[in-house]
C-alpha cells in the first residue's frame, strides 16, 4: 500500500514551513474515545482554511484540541515550530493564538466595551490602542460600547466575541461555525468579516456548517470524516469538485438551508419582540 504523501494530504498549501501544523492528532473527550482518528492540518502565514464535513466529523473537537480545550492523547501541534500541545489556553493566548466558540462567546452582563477588557486581561495596558484598531474594524462597537452585550443580537455576539479574541493581536485565530443559528443576511456578514480580518494579517482555521460558502471565501479547505481527513485542496476547486459534492456538500447544504430558514423566523421574532416592548415602554 503507497503510504499517503504530505503533498496529498494538504494539497494546494504554499512552500514554506507553516505556521500552524498540527500531525496525526488523536484526542477526544472521554478516556479511551478517540473523536479524532490521526487528523493533519496546516496553516500558512497569510491564509484562511476551512474545515467542513458531516455532522460528529471532529471539526470542533479538532478546534478544540488545537486550544487546548480536550486532551490530544497522540501526535503533535507546533506554532512556528515549537511544540504548543496540549499547552493551556492562556498560555496559547499569549503566544499569539484566539478562539472564538460557537456559543457562550460573550459576557452578557458587560458591556461591549468590558467585553474588550476582557480580551486583553493578560496586558490591560494594551486596551487603548487595540480598542481604536478594532473599531476601524467593526465601527458599530466603537458606536455601542456602553451597550450591554445581552441585549445585542446573535449576529452582533458574534461580531463582539470575533472583535474580543482580536484584542490581543492573535497571529491565529481559530473559529468554531460562526455563521451557526444566523439568518442568511448575518451569515453572510459573518463569511465578509472573516475575510477581512483576514486581509488584515490574521491567519485563520474556521469550522463550518455552511460548506459551500466557506470554500467560497477560503484559500484551502479540509473535509473531514469520522475523526480523518478524507479530502483537501483550494476552496473553489473543492466546490467543483465531484466526489465532494455528492458526498458532502449536498447534504451539508439541506441541512445550513433548514437551519437558515429557522435562524430567520427566530430572528424575526426577536425582532417583533422588540418592537412591542418599545411600543409598551412608548405608551
């Protein structure tokens, strides 16, 4: 049997030593129950490469165990060629890598503003000079920075949560579906401000269940499948591609479209909620 080729594994990626690299991961979170089954992925200086596949594929749990956040049992994780695994999350913090999860990814009772604090508790003095870059990235928070974030909506958490994992100037940033439970408009927003952070200097892995609009936005995709990596390559030509279309993007899309649909008719009524509570406060 040919044993497969780093080349073929990561097909598509640049010359050059990356800058994430993480090799045959095992790792899951109960002893003994491997989620992930020897999983590679690489990140380039400069790039943004997503993660897709079926539904308990480990995407998130890859994310998770690149953030130290479940245990890799086997293989390696390496930033700039040090050896970062298993390393605790604020100490990954502070050697350049963010993380936004897909849910709970803000305070409620802060502010957007201490939201922000928060994001540079490691360097407080750091506030200041961040705070003004982050708001030429996302105006609306310089605008609403006394606003609490609980009153923000699912769109808006994810811009706050997005902007937080900024503050700290991250060379990596990691996001977990951050298009998840939004409507098709927010979506939308979400994929637009991801690629422009990306343009911005910050080199990004995103887990997502909108497949077809993650490659559209990526330079490199990975589909996983229980635990492994099945295909790889440049965003747009995986779109194209045969086998990753009949076996993954059209089902993906079916269920991003249901779920679409349901994030808009939610989305709508906290809309109308809204505007009843101002009309009761009016009156």
């Amino acid at each position: 049997m040919t044993a497969t080729t780093d080349a073929q594994v990561h097909r598509g990626a640049p010359a050059g030593e990356p800058l994430l690299e993480a090799k045959d991961i095992y790792a899951g979170y109960l002893p003994g129950v491997d989620i992930l089954n020897g999983c590679n992925l690489v990140l380039h200086p400069g790039e943004l490469v997503g993660i897709i596949g079926p539904n308990g594929a480990g995407k998130s749990t890859l994310l998770k165990a690149l953030f130290g956040l479940v245990p890799i049992r086997a293989g390696s994780v390496t930033l700039r060629g040090d050896e970062i695994t298993n390393l605790r999350a604020d100490k990954l913090v502070h050697r350049g890598v963010g993380f936004v999860p897909q849910t709970n990814n803000v305070f409620p009772s802060l502010t957007i503003e201490e939201n922000m604090q928060m994001g540079v508790f490691q360097d407080p003095k750091k506030f200041a000079s961040r705070f003004e870059q982050i708001v030429d990235l996302f105006p609306t928070l310089g605008d609403r920075r006394k606003q609490r974030a609980g009153s923000l909506s699912g769109g808006e958490r994810q811009m706050v949560a997005m902007a937080r994992a900024l503050m700290m100037d991250p060379k990596v940033l990691l996001l977990d579906e951050p298009s998840a439970g939004l409507s098709p408009v927010r979506q939308d927003e979400t994929f637009i401000r991801t690629r422009r952070i990306n343009k911005a200097g910050v080199s990004i892995i995103i887990v997502e269940q909108n497949a077809r609009r993650a490659l559209q936005i990526c330079d490199r995709g990975y589909v996983l499948d229980q635990g492994a990596n099945a295909y790889s390559g440049p965003g747009r030509e995986m779109m194209n591609d045969p086998k990753v279309i009949e076996l993954y993007l059209g089902t993906l899309a079916t269920d991003v479209e249901a779920d679409a649909e349901a994030a808009a008719v939610a989305e709508r009524r906290t809309v109308d909620q809204r505007d009843a509570e101002g009309d009761a406060t009016e009156g």
